[in-house]
C-alpha cells in the first residue's frame, strides 16, 4: 500500500462513527458512482433511490400475501362456526356424522370426507366402526391418536378409509380424542398438496375438540 493510498477500512470506519457526514458534505454523494447490473455507472442518490423501490416492490408484495392470507382465515374461520352450530343442534351421532361430512364436502372444497372412529357403539352409524390393529397395519405410519397429519397418501390407504373408488392423493387425518369412542376425521383430496399442517391444523383441531365433546354428549 502506497503512502497516500488510504485504508478502505478506516475510511468504512469512519462512516460508521461519523452517520451525519454524508449530510452534512451532500456534494460528496453527488460524486459518487457505483457499477450499474446493466453496465455503466449511477450515482450514490440513483443507487439509494433503486434499494428503496426495490424495497417497497418487496414490502408491497408481502403486505398483499399477508392480507389474503388473513381474508382465507376469516373465511375459514366463519365456516367453521357455522360448523358448529349446525352440529350442536344435532340430535344423534347419525346426524353429527352426515353434518359433518356434507359441509367438508360443500364448505371447506374436500373431494373425500369420512367420520370412522375406533371402537364399537351402538349409537354409531354402520360402517362407521373399524379395527383399529387393521388401521395401524394401514395407515399407522401416517396417523396415530395424538397428532394432525397432512400429507400425500397412496392408493392403499385411500382405498381403506374412503373406499375403493375414491382416488385421494392428499389428506388431512384427525384424531378424535375421545376415550370413550376414539375416532378420526379423514379429508382427502384428488389433487396433491392440498392440506398444509402450517395452514389447516388450527382449525381442524378446533373441529376435533368439539366433535368429541359432541360424541360425549349424544352417547346413552
């Protein structure tokens, strides 16, 4: 380094220390250029105002993503509690099987909606009650008593909890924790990536709670 060469780090330095010199000396800014992407030269201003637009192009955008993303919520969110309105008025666990399979199917856009639970009771609909060793066999890589899944599924297990025609390639299994008719709700879809644990569990939880405290309320 020559001595009249000076050190890019005293001078990054002295910027640091000094904020307001650039302020203060504004004819310096006027002087600068920095290496454009398209060739060239554009001074420091130019640069400055470019970070900024590109800074709000980036802002604007995700402030867009976060609104739709609130808007889907609202509508998830109303469905929901229509949900369960309709399902506090039900009657039996008939009643409570059909409502909540017709507005997964209509409401919420699932191609496959199924109510299966785990073990036998009298007031369940038929059809409804599977072996639970079978289903472990099955599908026990994939759901268990506690957690939400979201995932693809193969035709093997699509076949098992909606039936052979059905043709689910996505699905969202839920487990109703109730101890004395544990089940699970099961929504399927033709189209993969359709159900995102980021996006889906809260409020399929939410429908789950109140299944069971439903189930406890309609048993004899």
């Amino acid at each position: 380094m020559s001595k009249n060469s000076i050190d890019p780090k005293k001078v990054e330095e002295f910027l640091i220390l000094n904020p307001d010199f650039l302020t203060t000396n504004s004819h310096i800014l006027n002087a600068l250029e920095i290496a454009h992407e398209t060739g060239g030269a554009v001074s420091l201003i130019q640069k400055q105002v470019e970070l900024l637009r590109k800074n709000y192009d980036s802002t604007s955008k995700n402030l867009i993503k976060l609104i739709k993303i609130a808007e889907e919520n609202e509508k998830i969110f109303e469905k929901t509690k229509t949900l369960i309105l309709d399902l506090i008025v039900c009657k039996s666990f008939t009643e409570i099987v059909s409502k909540t399979e017709e507005t997964f199917l209509k409401e919420f856009s699932s191609d496959f909606c199924k109510l299966i639970f785990f073990k036998k009771n009298n007031d369940l609909p038929k059809g409804r009650v599977i072996d639970p060793k079978e289903a472990h066999n099955i599908i026990g890589k994939k759901y268990n008593a506690t957690d939400i899944f979201c995932g693809p599924m193969d035709e093997k297990e699509s076949s098992f909890i909606f039936g052979k025609s059905a043709k689910a390639k996505d699905c969202a299994l839920v487990p109703i924790k109730n101890s004395e008719c544990p089940g699970m709700l099961a929504l399927g879809s033709k189209e993969g990536l359709k159900y995102s644990k980021e996006n889906d569990t809260l409020f399929l939880e939410f429908v789950s709670e109140s299944l069971s405290r439903l189930i406890d309320r309609n048993m004899t």
